[in-house]
C-alpha cells in the first residue's frame, strides 16, 4: 500500500505503554525502508481527567512515546488525552476538532501542515 499510494509523511500514533511503542517503532522502521519521512510521534490515550471528580491519573503510563520519539531523533507532536468527548465524537464520526474541549488536536495538526508546507 505505501508503495502504491506513497504518502508524503507519517504520522505514528502510540499509547505511552511499552508495548505499544515496540509497534510504533516497527512502523517507523517500515515507513524509514520504504522511504517514506516520519513527521512525528503523537502519544495517544495520554492521562485521564476523571469527569466527577478533577483527579489526573495516567493508566496507560506517562511520556513514553515522548521518550521514545527523543531516542529515536523524531519529532514529539504532542498528547491526546483520554476523554468522553474525543471517544463520543470518534463515535458519531464528527471531527474531535469541532468541539472546543478537544482543541488539544489543533497544534499537533499545526505541526504537520507545517512540515508538508516545507515540502
């Protein structure tokens, strides 16, 4: 599929778990051999902010796939946050982007439009 369609960048997306990043380094061991440019690593399912109570716990672990992209010399575009609206939207099939509260996506897409415009 890269071959045939050849995308311009990738952007990987993993959980902060170890595991998780051992897939996320194939798959940039993969787009680096078909020479496709990685664009960054985004850390996904990053903490959780209980909804009836404020407390901030991290599940799935905490800068994992930050640590990770600085090992591997990529850039970190940043952290999405577990939360019942991200999950809702995805649902429904609406952009998270469209709600105020899931602004957390406006400056990691900032970075890849910046990087495809240095194309």
């Amino acid at each position: 599929m890269v071959q045939k369609y050849r995308p311009a960048g990738a952007v990987i997306v993993s959980t902060p778990q170890d595991l998780a990043l051992i897939d996320a380094r194939r798959a940039i061991d993969l787009f680096e051999k078909a020479g496709i440019p990685i664009i960054g690593l985004v850390e996904n399912m990053a903490g959780y902010i209980c909804p009836h109570c404020g407390e901030a716990s991290d599940p799935f672990g905490n800068g994992g796939a930050e640590a990770a992209a600085r090992e591997l010399g990529i850039p970190f575009l940043g952290r999405v946050p577990l939360t019942i609206s991200i999950r809702t939207a995805s649902d429904a099939g609406t952009p998270p982007a469209s709600n105020p509260d899931d602004m957390i996506f406006m400056p990691i897409a900032a970075q890849v439009v910046a990087w495809l415009g240095k194309l």
